[in-house]
C-alpha cells in the first residue's frame, strides 16, 4: 500500500523549500565504510551500486529546520480528477458523494449498529447467547410497546451482510497434481484435489486506499529524509527505504508512470494464512487483511516422506500464491486511477513489497534447504562468512549452468520449484524476505539460543544438584522482580513448557540481572549486547549514529558469545537465525524501521482472522464458517470508518439520543399541540416542556484508551511530544489522611510539614538561588488546612517505538496506595526530571512514590507527590550490564532522603531491578519486598522501548 507511517505521528505542518545542497547521499559512503568482521563492507558496496544519484526535490519537513526530504521526481505521487487527468497544485479534491448524518444504511440507528458490532465484533457472543440476550432485551421493552434492535441472531447477521461497505466476495480455484506418474501409479495425493480460497488482492488494495482513517498518515512519494545537524540521513517510514526509491527508478523509466504514487503489497504468511498489510504495526486499525487461505495437501505416512511429494506441497504453495496475486499484475506496469482516502484520485502502480514470514516460510520461499540462508550465498558450514548477496539473477544463473544435482549438494538449491516471484516485474524473493524479529531476535537468538546455553553451561559446570540449585535461584531472582506497567511477572520464574512471544519478551526485560552472579562476566555482555542490538534495531527512528551503534553491538555480541564454544556449550556458530543479525543494517537502509515489518503483525492477524473465528464456529466445515466471519467482521470496520467520515460516531449511543430530544421540542404544529412523536420521544418531549431536567449533549468523548495491561492503556489521541502527568481522577476518602500531619502519621515522616513548607517556598519563589534545604523554615509559608491523597497518577506520553496509538502516544498509570487489591501495598518508582538539557539519564534522578495529594494555597491547587530519592552510583552506567545503579537515598543523620515535588516534574514511572550479586534468594521473598529488601539496584532500560531511549 502507499505506507501509513509506521509510527503514525507525521506533522501537520507543511514542509517549507530548502535551498537546495550537494546531495547528501554522498556521505553514506563514508558511513558505510564501518564494517563488521569484513562482511557488511561487500553488502553495502552490493547496495550503492543498487541507488544511482537521481534528481530531486528538497524540502523542509516536521517541526522547524531540523529535517529535510528530498523527494522522487518521477514517481512523485500528483493527485488527478477520476478520469486520470493531473490536478494543479492545491486543487482539492471532489466533494464525498454522501454526507448525510442520520444515514445509518443497512441499520436503522446508531444503537442498531453499535449493538451489532458490540455482541459480533468485540463480545464475539455465540448466536444461542444472542438469542438469549435479545429475549430479556425484549421482555423490559414489552410494556413501552417495543422491541429490541434485533430480533434474533439470524436478524443481526443478515443486516450485517446486507451492507455493501467491505464486500469483497471470498472465491475459490481447485488444484491437481498434473506432473508424471507410472501407469499403475495410484498415490492418494496424487489424485487429491485442493481447494484455495481467496479474495481479490486488487480491491483489498483499494479498499485499503480508500479508508479515510488513513487519509492523512500516507506516505505517495519515495523520499530520503536527513538531519540539517551534518547532512546524517534516517530511517523512519516504509517510503523512506532505499528498496522503494530503487523500485520509483525502475520505473519511472516508463514515461507513463510519471507523476504515480508508487504501492508496495507488503506479503506475509503464517501457515496457511495470506496476509496484506500496510506496512503499519496497528493491526486494530485494520492495516492488514487475509486475503487467502492455502492448501496444505497430506498423505499417508508411507508417502509423506517422497521427494515427490515434498516438492508438489512447495510447488503447490508457490504456485497458489501467483495465481492469488494475478489481479495485481496488470497495474504494476500500467498506472490505475484509484480513489485514496483523502478524497483524491492518484495514479497507482502496484509492487511486491517485502515479505513477512519465520524462517520456515523463508526457506520455503526462497526455494532453498534448511539451515541455509535465504538472504546471501553464505555456505552452511559457516553462515557468518564473508559472502555476497543472494538474488534470482545468480540462481538463474546457476541453474542454466549446473546439473539440478550439484544445485542441491553444492548450494542448496532446489531446482525444480519455481518461486512465484518468477512471474512479476521488478520481484526478487531474497531481497523481499523481511527481518523477522520476534523470531530470528526474541525466540531464536535470546530464548532458543542464549537462555538454552545458559541452562546447558550450568549442568555441564556444576554437578546435577548445584545446577539445579542455581536455575531455581535465576526462578527466584525472576519472580521476584517487582511489577511494572507492560511487563509480565513470572511468579515460578521461566520453567514452563509452552512458551509464547510475548512470554519471550518479557523475559528478555528482566533476565540479565536475574543470571549475574551464577555465570561469568562474558555471559553477561553477550546477553547485555544482544539486548542492545533488539532495542536499536526496534526503534521507531533509526539514524547513521544508530546504524553504527547496531554495526558495534553485533561485532560485540560475536566477541563475547565465543564464551560458549570455548567452555564446549556449543560447538559452532551457524546458526540461520542468529545468522540473520548480519543482514539488519542492509535491510534497515532497503525497508527503514522494522517495527513495521514482524511476524508478530502477521500472527496476530491470524489470531484474529483464524483462530478466533475458529473457536465461535461449529467446527464442522469449519473454513466456510471462518471466512464468513472475516467477511463480517471486514464489513463492521468499513462501515465504522465511514460512519465516523460522517461525523456520526462522537459521544455515545446515549448521548446521542440525549442531542435529539431539544430538536424534537420544537416539533409543535401551527396550534400549538406536539406533533406526531413516537410514545417514547413524547414523553421526553413533555418532560422538557414541562421545564424538567433533560441531560445536555455529551461532549466529544476523549482519545480512545485501548487498556493492555492494568497499569498501561494504549492512548489513540494525537502526538504531543511534551508529557502529561495527571492525578488519578478520583481522590480517596476518610480511609487516608486528610492533613499533612495525618499524612506524616500515616508514612511515618515526622517532618513531612517542614517539606511541604520547603516544597511552597520553591513554587512561591522559584528563581530563588538558594537550596530549599538551606532556607530557614520561618521563612516557608505555612499550610494547615486540608489535602487530598489519591492512589494513583497517570503519564501521558510519546513512544513510538513501543506499542502505541495512532499518533505514538501511550498511558501509564502509577500506583501509590497502601493496599494494593487488598493485599500488598504498591509504591512504583518514576524518572524526575532535573535537568533536561542533559542527556539521558544525566539529566534524571529516580524516586519511589509514597503519595499522590493535592492542595489549595491562595487559590492555587498544587499537585504534589511524596517521594524517597535514589542516589546514583557513579557517573555512568555499569559496564557488564549497560544499566545504571542506584541505592536508597539518605538524608541528614542517616535517614532516609524524602521530598515533596511537583507531579509536573514526573516524567513517567521507571523500573528498578535488584543487584542480586552472588547469595541465593530466601523462598518467602515475595516481588512487593522488592523495592525494600536489597541495598542496590539496576535502572532497567531494557522495561521497554522508550526505558530504553531515556534510561542511557
């Protein structure tokens, strides 16, 4: 598709022309002399040679003079009117044809299809559930004389499929096995036939295009952005890529696709699911859909194992995957005027863009043996070898000239199949094949690799008891993490068998402190560099500082994992998927971020479009079943999106019907009598006539909080980049203190009143030179009167390159309470901003909470928080590790450092993880003790993305 931005925050503002410079792209050149044990060096003199200088336009983009983009000239993305004829500059684009607002087609109202989208959509209620829910609905309505929205189920379903929005059919081809066989040869796989259902990938395409949720986030024309800070150039949105710039040089060597807004189709599979997408990590926003379902032949056991066999299901699946794309092969060459979001016709060509898939599916595509790689000719023997890129040319090349025999012992190649990229323009499977890594990153090097060796350098180290001893300390270390907005807890620590994604993920966050002590100094920088290279190359920005810090982490990670083959955990390092480190760099400069481009996009859409549907069907005949309900579902999207073009989704269904009621007061005919209103709209108009108290319209209701976790909300307003940090909404009542010195009892710091005085004096005189602590107290006002104390706070703010809203932004919630859920008391820590022209954490000092209050002081409400300061150990953070140290402040006579702050000075909650040092963890300690059982404690940068961004 032409990308929505990855992280989906571009600026409004327009970018103003730049006089324009030597093209900067020179001084990737001198960048790109960086090389990695010899090898990225001949990759990238691979990639120059891929992107000859072109023509450009130069123009200031985002906030300021601090980017500029230079633009495509030859597919440059114009708008023109629907019959294909260019626009001038600044036309606009054609009124929509249907604008009306109490248009609810095929429902009859806002309650009729919010209804239906709550029970078909979000509840996912079975129909004998529905039919249940719609009688008792019924029963309170029979008295008024009403009905419910919907009859039954088999009423709800057919006025979903009566919509005309979304509706593009699911079809269906038949496959034969047509190859040689013996007279006498009867193979029940052979005489099989195989049903792939798909839809057409063209009008998805157009669908997708056409989705005015999208209107302002696209991306028509490649383009290279850069830094006015030394011409550095960076990597941010899918167009942004050099493969989409190489792609706009090939062809726009065809006149007639001047001035075309180029559309890459960004493939992905996950078993036998196809999907599309938009190069968008929000899958919720529909950025990516099925589009078929492939065959999976089986047969007997005696023939599963045939050559014969094998190569027909890989065929079969190559072959499937041409004949699904087919529609979209006439507009790769030829430009088709298409009707985006925006209102604007543009003309399209269509490309195959990268492709998603594990490494299973990549060996599978790239038509190549296992435990080779798909992306270079690296022999097996040793994958990290200094060796070129791989490309359909070279395997053409080597199948016109070798025996299909030497093709398979020699390089791994398997002849015989025909990869279905053979039969569109400008498609080169190996350069398509994406990153994947949740995958290659996440399951293979850190859990499958790294945490395996672990376990298998403790067994082969210590005898079978110690061992044991100590992975059920690294359980207890783990556990015994304190919780933290996002991050999931392990209260048995890692030993469980069936591991997941996110499982790996979260591990990843808190494991390293977990094992030092128990394992030697290299182990922990092997860990510690390969969590650096995840974290780069996960960013929603990636720069050429960036780029060189991603080159030096891998060359490290390389040095410090030899660890494991001299202490004989392992013999060898070639390994594909730990393999696929070196390909990172290149394939950030072909596709920029990655956080666009995972598998995790495409599994999660298959959770949704397979085994949710899956789960609510009969299971009998269950695919007709599945890809009715993905039709649905697509159907209840599309109208959402264009309900809400309309305007007709703000408030709720209540507030809605609330608006209606003034309106329907000034129905009064000529004699003054009400005119004809339904039973129900004339009580609420005599109600208002009768001067009666009719709620007034809602307001529009906030940025739509999408909650994943207790503690963490997904926040789909637009980009601030400055933080909002706010009291929870409701303040607690007479079960906590309602005067400071009720307060100073309840926390147990008797000089809580001296704080606060010292606390105002700073708010009253903030250009004061002097330290709060060194002003005398009979010079602090004074404050007796009541508080409120609150149990909590939330911080709003930017992190793309986390799972986040539309415009990156995300919410946390920070607990302060003395009873968590009734039990535990919970106390997060948070970052405090003390200088924020440092970097880093130079600039940040951290805290734990002990309470959120507020209070007015000649008729000003500060909110404040009660807080313990940590120190920082050293000037730096800790070299094996990467994180920062801290211990438990201390203020005068050794007690503990306390202060009251500003919330304003919050920036958001921080995560702290014990030293553990050498000594085994006692049974009983639980992970509420955390944050008071140990004397030092690591900063954890690696809590999330953002940590990650700041905590350095």
């Amino acid at each position: 598709m032409p990308v929505p931005p990855q992280d989906n925050h571009r600026e409004s503002l327009e970018p103003v022309p730049r006089t324009p410079s030597p093209h900067p792209s020179r001084n990737e050149d001198n960048e790109r002399d960086v090389d990695v044990d010899g090898y990225q060096g001949d990759m990238d003199e691979h990639l120059r040679q891929q992107s000859p200088h072109a023509d450009v336009d130069t123009e200031f983009f985002g906030r300021g003079d601090h980017l500029y983009r230079n633009y495509h000239t030859g597919l440059n993305g114009r708008p023109c009117d629907v019959n294909g004829v260019f626009l001038p500059p600044g036309a606009p684009p054609p009124p929509p044809e249907n604008l009306a607002t109490n248009d609810w087609t095929p429902f009859r109202n806002c309650t009729e299809f919010e209804t239906a989208e709550f029970l078909y959509k979000h509840n996912q209620m079975p129909a004998g559930q529905i039919d249940r829910l719609l009688d008792l609905w019924a029963s309170t309505l029979a008295k008024h004389n009403d009905n419910p929205p919907f009859a039954d189920h088999r009423d709800l379903y057919h006025v979903i499929d009566s919509s005309p929005f979304g509706d593009v059919p699911w079809q269906c081809f038949m496959v034969t096995y047509d190859g040689e066989r013996l007279a006498d040869e009867h193979k029940p796989w052979m005489d099989g036939k195989y049903e792939v259902w798909f839809r057409d990938p063209r009008e998805v395409a157009r669908n997708m295009l056409a989705n005015s949720t999208y209107a302002n986030e696209m991306d028509y024309c490649p383009y290279r952005e850069y830094s006015t800070e030394g011409d550095k150039r960076q990597w941010k949105d899918f167009m942004s890529g050099d493969w989409v710039w190489d792609q706009a040089d090939e062809i726009a060597k065809d006149l007639s696709t001047l001035g075309s807004t180029f559309v890459p189709v960004i493939l992905g599979s996950d078993k036998t699911t196809v999907s599309v997408g938009t190069g968008n990590n929000e899958a919720h926003r529909d950025g990516v859909a099925v589009i078929g379902f492939l065959a999976m032949p089986k047969t007997t056991q005696e023939h599963a194992e045939e050559p014969l066999f094998r190569r027909f299901r890989r065929q079969l699946f190559h072959s499937s995957l041409s004949k699904i794309l087919d529609p979209l092969k006439p507009g790769m060459t030829t430009p088709e005027v298409t009707c985006f979001g925006d209102g604007h016709y543009w003309h399209v060509i269509y490309g195959l863009g990268p492709y998603i898939a594990d490494y299973e599916e990549q060996v599978l595509l790239a038509c190549i043996v296992r435990n080779w790689c798909p992306k270079c000719v690296a022999n097996r023997e040793d994958l990290d070898e200094d060796a070129l890129p791989h490309s359909h040319e070279y395997t053409e090349a080597l199948v016109e000239e070798a025996p299909s025999g030497d093709l398979w012992e020699d390089f791994r190649i398997v002849a015989q199949l025909v990869p279905f990229t053979n039969d569109f323009p400008r498609a080169d499977i190996h350069q398509m094949i994406s990153p994947d890594i949740l995958h290659q990153l996440i399951k293979g090097a850190f859990k499958d690799h790294l945490v395996t060796w672990v376990e298998k350098y403790l067994r082969q180290t210590h005898n079978k008891r110690k061992a044991q001893k100590i992975m059920d300390d690294i359980d207890r270390r783990i556990a015994a993490v304190a919780s933290f907005s996002g991050l999931r807890r392990f209260p048995q620590g890692r030993g469980f068998k069936q591991w997941t994604g996110d499982d790996s993920k979260a591990l990843m966050k808190v494991y390293l402190p977990a094992i030092e002590g128990h394992v030697p100094q290299d182990v922990v920088c092997t860990f510690r560099v390969l969590l650096d290279f995840c974290y780069l190359v996960r960013c929603n920005i990636i720069t050429e500082d960036s780029l060189l810090q991603i080159k030096d982490a891998l060359s490290r990670f390389h040095r410090y994992r030899e660890i494991f083959r001299t202490t004989g955990v392992i013999l060898h390092f070639s390994l594909p998927r730990q393999h696929s480190l070196m390909h990172y760099v290149r394939n950030i400069r072909l596709f920029a971020a990655l956080n666009g481009l995972c598998s995790s996009i495409t599994e999660n859409k298959h959770i949704k479009a397979v085994k949710e549907p899956w789960r609510r069907s009969s299971r009998f005949n269950a695919l007709g079943q599945i890809l009715l309900t993905n039709q649905r579902l697509d159907k209840l999207s599309a109208l959402r999106v264009d309900f809400t073009r309309r305007g007709m989704l703000t408030g709720t269904c209540l507030s809605a019907v609330n608006a209606l009621v003034p309106a329907q007061i000034d129905q009064v005919d000529e004699d003054g009598g009400a005119a004809a209103l339904a039973p129900a709209q004339a009580a609420a108009a005599a109600a208002a006539a009768a001067d009666m108290h009719v709620p007034a319209p809602a307001a529009p209701p906030p940025p739509p909080l999408i909650n994943i976790d207790v503690d963490l909300d997904i926040d789909d307003g637009p980009t601030v980049l400055q933080v909002f940090v706010t009291l929870a909404k409701t303040r607690q009542g007479k079960n906590r203190a309602q005067t400071i010195p009720e307060l100073a009892k309840e926390l147990d710091i008797p000089h809580l009143s001296d704080l606060l005085r010292r606390f105002l004096f700073q708010q009253m005189h903030p250009d004061d030179p002097r330290d709060p602590s060194n002003v005398p107290l009979s010079e602090c006002p004074l404050y007796l009167s009541k508080i409120a104390v609150f149990n909590s706070a939330s911080s709003r703010f930017y992190a793309p390159s986390d799972l986040s809203g539309i415009g990156g932004m995300r919410t946390e919630h920070i607990r302060s309470c003395p009873s968590w859920r009734g039990g535990h008391s919970h106390n997060d820590c948070v970052f405090v901003n003390t200088d924020s022209s440092l970097p880093g954490m130079q600039g940040l000092e951290v805290a734990r909470v002990c309470a959120f209050f507020s209070f007015q002081y000649r008729g000003e409400v500060y909110p404040c928080v009660v807080v313990r300061w940590f120190d920082k150990i050293g000037d730096a953070a800790d070299e094996d590790t990467g994180m920062w140290m801290v211990r438990p402040g201390e203020g005068a006579n050794n007690t503990a450092g306390y202060a009251i702050i500003h919330i304003d000075a919050i920036y958001r909650a921080a995560h702290l993880i014990p030293v553990y040092g050498t000594e085994f963890l006692p049974p009983e300690l639980k992970f509420y003790h955390s944050y008071d059982a140990f004397r030092t404690y690591y900063v954890n940068k690696y809590a999330d993305h953002h940590a990650f961004e700041i905590a350095f």
